[in-house]
C-alpha cells in the first residue's frame, strides 16, 4: 500500500495587508506603510530559514480592510492557488487574512486544506502543515473572533469621532 507523501518543497506567496484606519501613511507621500514594510521583513526571515518553501509573489493590499476578501491582490493571490502556481500562502498574522471571523475560519478551516494549501500564520504559530493539537481547535476560532470583534471596535469609534468632528463644523 502506497501512503500519499507529505509535499516537501512548496512555492508560496507572501501575504500583506494593512487597512487604512491601521495605516501610518499620514503624509501621503510614502509608498507604502511601515507595517506593511514590517510584515514583509517578518516574512522574508521566516523564509530564510525554510529553504523548502520558494517565495513566488509579494502580494500586497495596503489600504483594504480585513472585514471581506474582496481585495485586487487576495484575488489575485487565490487564482495562483486555482491554476496550481502556489501551495502554500504565509502571512504574519490571522488578521493580516482577515477580520471576519466567519470568513476567515472557511479559508483556514476549510478552502485551503481543500485546494491543498499549506497556510502560515508566523506571530500565532500556526502552520496547517504540522499536526493539529487539541489547543489549535480553540485557539484559532478566538483569535479569529477577537479580530473580528477588533475591527467592530475600532469602526465604532471611528464613527464617533467623525460625529464628533461634524457636530464642531468639521470635515
């Protein structure tokens, strides 16, 4: 009986994304936030000690909220998955997928073990490749809700602050 071989070499993309509540792109000259250059110098050591995993594409949504996945590069990103250019995607956080805790969890749980993608998650330690522990069935959904309840927050007081600012006469 032949058992099926775990993938030993994987070509992955590199995941980043910053809303613009989160960006630090106040004079609107840099190219892109600090964030968004540190999630890619996270990313690019992690690479450097994986010499199995072979950088593909830098996908990059600076200024997309986390709240859907429709985003140019994510898009573009699961394409490469659909036409079997990647197997594997490696961000630095489950927020940097996203901040909707359902939709996050179908990708996670779901859509990239099916289309056989190996997903990273660097600062939560989570690699799909490794066994699951009974700690990952808990641990991943709450960090995914408290995301979600994050960007909850943040559109709340976002709004009161822009209320705030209307009742002075501003814009």
């Amino acid at each position: 009986m032949n058992a099926k071989q775990p993938i030993t070499q994987y070509i992955a993309d590199m995941y980043l994304r910053l809303s613009r509540e989160d960006g630090d792109k106040e004079d609107g000259n840099k190219s892109e936030s600090d964030s968004i250059a540190n999630q890619r110098d996270l990313i690019s050591a992690f690479l450097d000690k994986h010499p199995e995993i072979t950088l593909h594409k830098v996908r990059m949504d600076d200024g997309y909220t986390g709240v859907h996945f429709d985003r140019p590069d994510f898009i573009s990103m699961m394409e490469s998955v659909k036409n079997k250019e990647i197997n594997c995607i490696i961000v630095k956080d489950f927020s940097r997928l996203g901040r909707n805790f359902i939709e996050t969890g179908k990708y996670i749980e779901k859509i990239f073990p099916f289309m056989g993608v190996r997903f990273i998650s660097i600062n939560d330690d989570y690699d799909s490749a490794k066994p699951k522990t009974a700690s990952d069935n808990l641990i991943v959904p709450v960090k995914n809700l408290m995301n979600d309840a994050y960007c909850r927050d943040i559109s709340i007081k976002i709004r009161s602050q822009l209320e705030v600012k209307r009742a002075k006469g501003q814009f």
